[in-house]
C-alpha cells in the first residue's frame, strides 16, 4: 500500500471537504495518509480519524519548505486539492503528484507546469457539459462526475422536521476573512434568529468554520440554534438525516445535498465563487428556492474580472448587503416564505437528481480507479 500525502487551498471548507472525500475512499483501501495543512484546511481536515497523521503547516510558508525537502520524498504519492504550493514542490522534487481540480472552471489561470502533472482529475460541475454516467479521459486528465460520498437521504429523513445550515469554511487565507472583510455570516444568523419564524423545525443546526461557530456561541448563548463546525462524517450524517438543507451557494455541500436527495435551499452568496454559483445553479434549475444579491442591487458580471477583482468587487456588494436593514427586512420574509413553502420541495428534490444524473454519477469512484492505476503505473 501506497504511502500518501494529502493538501488543500486554504479557502473556506470547500478544498479540504473534495480532499477529505477522496482521502478517505483511500483509506478504506489499505493506502496510509497524511495530511499537512492550515486555517480552514486544517480545521476541516483535522476532524477526520482516518488519517495516520496530520501536521498544522502553512503550505505557503518557509517551515514547509523545509518539511519538503526533509520529508517529501519519503511519501510515494502527493494529493493537492489546488494547493498550487505543495505540488510545485512535490512536482520539483520528482514526488507523483495528482491534481484534484473541483474549481477548473473558475481560474482565469494556471501555471503551466499543472498541465504536465501526473494525473489532474477534474470535477464536473458549474459550467460542464452534460457527461452521462462514464468518465473521460484526455492524456493526464481524468474528467469525473461529483466527488461525493456514499450517503443517501431516507423516507425517514422526509418526514423528520431537522433543519441544518450550512454557512461553510466562512473565510480564506489572504482573500476575505470573518470580522475585517464581511460579517454577512453573523448578520445572517442574527437575521434568521429575529425575523424567521423557526418554530415548525425540532432543531436548527448551523454550521461553519471555527472562528464563525465561536462567534455565534458567544454573541448568542441562549440561542435555540445549535451552532458547530462539524468534520464531514458527522456534516453528511446531519445531512442525510435533515429535512432540509439551507445554505450558502459553494460548491460541494450542494453536490453533496442534492446527491443525497435532501431538498435544498440557498441564502445569499457569501464569496464570489457562491455569487457566480448561485448563477448557474438558477440557469440549470436547481435553485428554484434561492436569494440572490442580484435580486436586490445591480448584477455583477464577475467573470470577466480577474480574480482578485472578483472578490473585491463582491465584497463591495456584500459590505452594502449586511448594512442595509430595510432590505435585510425583505429577503428574510422571502426566506420565511421558501422555508414555509414545504410542498415545493419534492421538486427541489426532482430537479436536484436530474443535474447530478446530467453531470455524471460516480465521480469518486472513478477518481479513485485513476489514483490506483497511477500508483500501478509508478509501481508503488
């Protein structure tokens, strides 16, 4: 069995929760793993008991540098979740490295050297062709259907009154942090907790990164919510056993939701990616119950920005978003509405199926196939 190293972009949970999946997968067939990583990466990652070790390193840092050239070569395999960092160096010190791409559509660039890695697996998704059930491959890379686990809701699940919301990793390393850049997540659940009558729910769970749940506890410690940032095991187990999902539009918790048959709901976006997400989720209608900033001021067309001015650009809009009252008024009564609107929600659900039938099942399956055949190529 294979010895591997595992790494994820520190952005929000969405990276480490696509590495988690996989990393796990790989456990369950014998392979020893390792995890390095930071922020909300580690947090994330640090809550699963799969792993043989897991290491608080800064991939961007100097300390991993050293750790590199140390350590590196004495793993067979290295798995980056877009940590551009760790497969340079891997790539550098002759270490395998598979690419683990969730985010193609999204980069305006990517170093050249990514293209001759040894196996690049690319997520289909946001802005993808319909692939039916197979996988296709083109030189080094392996294009699959969403990387989700094996969980399924249940008849059980549909008739229970569970609600759980999802705010996810909530921040990013040097792009937009909780407190300095936005406090939408706060405004949210404060605006949930006033204005949106919960009670037709036996129990709200919100969850989101540390910093995020720590806040909550301490802003509101006789709240009926239950607030907590949960390790993926335990956030698909919440998941398949809710009522309904409410969340931010990312990208993977919806994958895993919507794979889960679990109907569905979006608050606003809370970073750019969730803005251009939420887009295209409303064009391929699965976001018929959704709340959109561009439902209240002018729409942004962020695509054609470079990536920093993306994110600047929506943190402007968001910054105007959380300050306004009045309109904080307004979209919570659209929210009371979709949570009410429970006759709605088998079609969620109907929709839901037929895009992940669209983008192709059994992406983590294949995704592992890959990563096996490359440790058979390299004869490990």
């Amino acid at each position: 069995m294979a010895r591997i190293i595992a790494t994820a972009e520190n952005f929000a949970f969405g990276p480490a929760g696509k590495l988690v999946t996989v990393a796990e997968r790989l456990a369950e067939q014998g392979h020893e793993l390792t995890f390095v990583g930071y922020g909300t990466a580690f947090q994330l990652a640090s809550r699963s008991n799969f792993w043989n070790d897991v290491i608080k390193e800064d991939t961007d840092g100097e300390t991993f540098d050293q750790y590199c050239k140390s350590s590196l070569r004495s793993f067979d395999l290295l798995i980056s979740c877009v940590d551009r960092s760790s497969a340079e160096k891997a790539k550098a010190l002759g270490v395998p490295v598979v690419w683990l791409d969730p985010l193609s559509w999204w980069w305006d660039e990517l170093p050249d050297w990514v293209s001759h890695l040894d196996l690049r697996i690319t997520q289909q998704s946001v802005g993808s062709k319909p692939a039916g059930h197979t996988f296709t491959v083109h030189g080094n890379q392996v294009v699959v259907g969403p990387i989700v686990g094996s969980i399924s809701g249940s008849e059980a699940a549909l008739d229970a009154a569970d609600l759980l919301v999802n705010f996810g990793g909530g921040e990013a390393a040097g792009w937009y942090e909780l407190g300095r850049d936005t406090n939408y997540p706060l405004v949210a659940v404060e605006a949930l907790q006033s204005h949106v009558d919960m009670a037709k729910f036996s129990s709200v769970t919100v969850t989101g990164g540390e910093r995020f749940v720590s806040e909550c506890r301490r802003r509101w410690p006789e709240s009926p919510f239950s607030f907590e940032c949960l390790g993926h095991q335990d956030f698909l187990q919440r998941l398949a056993s809710s009522c309904a999902f409410l969340t931010v539009p990312g990208l993977e918790a919806p994958l895993e939701a919507w794979s889960a048959g679990v109907p569905t709901l979006f608050l606003p976006p809370s970073n750019s990616s969730q803005y251009v997400q939420l887009d295209e989720y409303r064009s391929r209608g699965v976001a018929a119950a959704s709340i959109h900033l561009r439902d209240h001021l002018p729409g942004l067309d962020l695509m054609r920005l470079p990536l920093r001015d993306r994110s600047m650009r929506f943190l402007e809009q968001l910054r105007e978003f959380e300050k306004d009252s009045e309109l904080r008024r307004v979209w919570t009564k659209q929210l009371e509405a979709m949570l009410n609107n429970t006759s709605s929600w088998p079609q969620l659900v109907s929709d839901a199926n037929e895009f992940i039938e669209e983008l192709g099942r059994n992406g983590l399956e294949d995704s592992i196939k890959a990563i096996e055949a490359l440790l058979r190529r390299k004869e490990i």
